[in-house]
C-alpha cells in the first residue's frame, strides 16, 4: 500500500482507539471493502474478508468470556444473549457511532447501495477491525475494545428484552395484558422486487401497536413487534411513575 495517504487512518487510531498503529496497512485493509479491490485491481491487492473472518472469532471469544465470567443463567439463555450482541445490527451501529464509514474503501456503486448494505459493511469493517487490533495489540487490547463497544450495550439489551425473539414476546405480552394475539398486516410494499421495502404493522384486538420495516416480511415483522413492545413498556413504566 505504499504510496497511499495513511495519516487519516493513523488520526482515526490515535483519537477514537486509543492508539497507533505500528502496521497501519492493518487499519487501512480493516476499512477496505472488496468491491474497491476490484475498481483498483492494478494498485490494491488486499480487503477485509480475512480480517473479518478472525475479528469474527474474537469477538465472539471476547462476549462468550464476558457472559460465562458475570452471569450464572443457562447455556440456552447465554446463547441468546450473545446472538443479540453480536447480531449485524448490533455490530452495525458500533460501527456507525466509532465513525469510521468517510475512511472505508469500497466501489461507487456499494457507497450508493442500500441501507440494509450499508449496515452490513459496517458491521463487517467493525469485525475486521477487531481483527487488526487482535493482530497489532493483542486479545487483552481486542477484548477492551469489545467491552466498551458491544458487551457494554448488555443492560439495555436486557432492559428492552430485545435478546428475546420479538414476535413471540409480545404474543405474551398482548395476552398476558390485552387477552389478545397480535395480527400482522403488510401497510406498503415497495421497489423493484430485488430490492423490495415491506411495511408491515402489527394489530391487537384491532388497534395498531406498532409498525415496522424491512427488505423482508419477516424482517418487518420483527421490527414491528420490537415497536409494539416498546409501546407496552412505556404504558408500564408510566402506570408505576
């Protein structure tokens, strides 16, 4: 990579991580997408993919340390737990507030892609980041930048319950304070169909509790729970303020 400004990356280590790097190639191929490889075939050789392979496997490592070190609760639960944290949205939106999406090397055409693919290169970069760190600082450093990141974010994920599967919370829930199962309606449905946006809300006993959308119905589904309960829990919270 010799050749190529590395001062912004070295900039991003120094202010956000902590640290610089003494291989800031690491850095610059963490925020390489492949697509860029492909546009610049004669000058870049190198892109994420390996690094996310290996940030995938610490961090996975990093949150299962965390979870069996400060909590009791059972393998099923755990695995639960984890699976929230580690999710592409969960990942995604660390990625998003460390901001390093001006730094990250892709294709035209990916930086004018949809949403839903933006969240994923940006999970994708923040796995292979952890990889970087992992190779340049070592696990203790890789597990400190789990922790303030994702581990961290463990006591909303509880406090929202979102670690559970939506769509079967908030069928307790409705019954348990409605005596009513949720119905779910597609509200609009739009885009070519290899990019389809479902909107999709979700009714109990006829009233709308909650809208969601995804690039499926499942996915909208989902998120329109998600709305649903959070409907259910601010009516709680304020029954006991």
């Amino acid at each position: 990579m010799s050749g190529m400004p590395t001062a912004p990356y070295q900039d991003f280590a120094r202010t956000v991580l902590g640290f610089e790097f003494k291989d800031i190639d690491l850095l610059v191929t963490a925020l390489t997408h492949r697509s860029y490889v492909n546009e610049h075939k004669k000058s870049v050789s190198a892109h994420n993919e390996r690094l996310e392979f290996l940030g995938d496997a610490v961090l996975e490592l990093a949150v299962t340390d965390f979870l069996f070190a400060n909590y009791t609760e059972p393998e099923g639960t755990l695995t639960s737990w984890r699976a929230a944290l580690v999710r592409t949205e969960s990942i995604g939106e660390a990625g998003d507030k460390l901001g390093y999406e001006p730094l990250l090397r892709m294709s035209k055409g990916e930086r004018q892609g949809s949403e839903r693919a933006r969240q994923q290169i940006l999970a994708n970069a923040f796995e292979a980041v952890i990889g970087a760190i992992y190779l340049e600082r070592g696990y203790g450093d890789a597990e400190d930048f789990i922790k303030k990141h994702i581990t961290s974010k463990l006591d909303d994920i509880l406090k929202e319950g979102s670690w559970r599967d939506p769509k079967s919370h908030l069928q307790e829930v409705s019954q348990r304070i409605d005596g009513a199962t949720p119905q779910y309606k597609v509200l609009e449905e739009v885009g070519p169909d290899h990019d389809k946006v479902f909107t999709l809300g979700v009714y109990v006993a006829g009233t709308l509790k909650g809208k969601g959308t995804g690039h499926s119905k499942q996915m909208a589904q989902q998120k329109a729970a998600r709305s649903a309960l959070k409907k259910y829990q601010s009516a709680e919270d304020s029954l006991t303020d």
